[in-house]
C-alpha cells in the first residue's frame, strides 16, 4: 500500500474509532501500559489511577449491585478519551437506551453475542489469546446453572465441558462453578440463586474459595 493511500486508511480507521487507535508496533506496547482510563468515580481510586486501556474487564455481583451501570460508566469513559469498547453480551441483555443515557457513542461500540454454543467458546478463546499475549495468564470460570421457567438449561453442561476442554488444551486454569452450584438437576437451590440464574450472597460465598484458589495457581 502506497504512501497516501495508507493514510487515507489510518484517517477513515481515526474517524470512527478515535485519534492513534492505529500506532507503530515500536510504540504500541509501551502505550498499553501506560494509558489509563478514568471514570470519575471511586474505582478510580480502587484502582491506582484508573483502569489500563486494553485489558479485558468484567465487573461481577448480585442483582442491583451497580455492576452494569458502572460497566457503561467506564466504557463511556474509555471513549471520551479517543478509544473504543467491546461489550461481551452473552445473554443478549445489552440495552442501548441505557447505554446513551450514560454517554456512549453506540457508533463507536461493538457488542459482542454468540448465537451458539460452538461461537461462545471460539469468543473466549480468541479473548484468551489475546489476553495471553498481552502477557496475562487466563483463568475461565464454568457457566453457573441455570433454570429458565423452573427447567434447567441443558446447553450449559455442553458448553463448560467445551470450556473444560479449551483450558486444558491451551494450559488455563479452570475453575469449576458450575458443580459446586448445581443441585444435581443442573439447576441451582434456592439459598444459592434467587431467580435461577444470578447467585446469592450464600452462591458467591460457595464460589469464593475456588476462584482464590485458581488465582493463587497462576501467580
């Protein structure tokens, strides 16, 4: 490619998706580490100054605990700043209004849903990869269970044992949430869930252990 036709490009990849979204390789790694993001909340400050662009963030709890609004905070954040997010929607409850109410260009965002099992495991593995080579090391955590009109969804055992199967063969830890919940209909009790889905304070207590375990594992 020519001269001005690859500026042309890196102006058209600019335009939409923020100034020096395209840098030199020489200049890349060093910009990674150190540009954050600041939501102007008290994560800031949780954080050391902000988020690091570029990683991979999934924010966890129990229903009405904020995490969805915070997630919408920082992206908007993210991209006042000149960059973009990906929103990784696997139960497809991404809802847009609320997403322009907290200042997000919806241009300049790419949700992310798979519409099958087989497209939820390549996802996590193309995001595994890259977190590998940002120098991360990956834990995937199983799919908890999970009862739609009180019956469980059967598609959750095949997809962790595909997960089970995608960290043993790349060499990731993985965590197992899904048999310290199930009840044994692959489904969890009430203590653990509310709705059948989002676990409970008592379901996150049962889960604590093993996630500190596999984090232990790596470092």
């Amino acid at each position: 490619m020519g001269t001005p036709a690859l500026a042309e490009a890196i102006a058209r990849i600019e335009s939409r998706y923020g100034m020096r979204a395209v840098v030199r390789g020489d200049v890349a790694e060093r910009q990674d580490g150190e540009r954050r993001i600041t939501a102007g909340t008290s994560l800031d400050a949780v954080t050391g100054g902000g988020i690091r662009a570029g990683e991979p963030l999934a924010f966890v709890g129990p229903l009405t605990s904020g995490k969805q609004a915070l997630a919408l905070t920082v992206a908007a954040a993210a991209q006042r700043e000149g960059g973009m997010a990906a929103w990784i929607d696997p139960s497809a409850s991404f809802d847009p209004l609320a997403a322009l109410r907290a200042g997000i260009d919806l241009d300049r965002l790419v949700v992310i849903r798979a519409a099958s099992v087989d497209e939820v495991v390549s996802n996590i593995r193309s995001m595994g990869k890259l977190a590998s080579w940002h120098g991360m090391r990956v834990i995937i955590g199983s799919v908890l269970p999970a009862s739609r009109d009180g019956a469980p969804v059967t598609a959750v055992d095949e997809l962790n044992r595909k997960l089970a199967a995608l960290a043993q063969s790349e060499g990731y830890e993985f965590v197992d949430y899904y048999r310290a919940l199930d009840k044994g209909d692959g489904s969890m009790a009430a203590i653990n869930s509310g709705d059948g889905v989002h676990p409970t304070e008592a379901g996150y207590a049962r889960m604590r252990p093993l996630a500190v375990k596999a984090i232990a594992s790596v470092r």
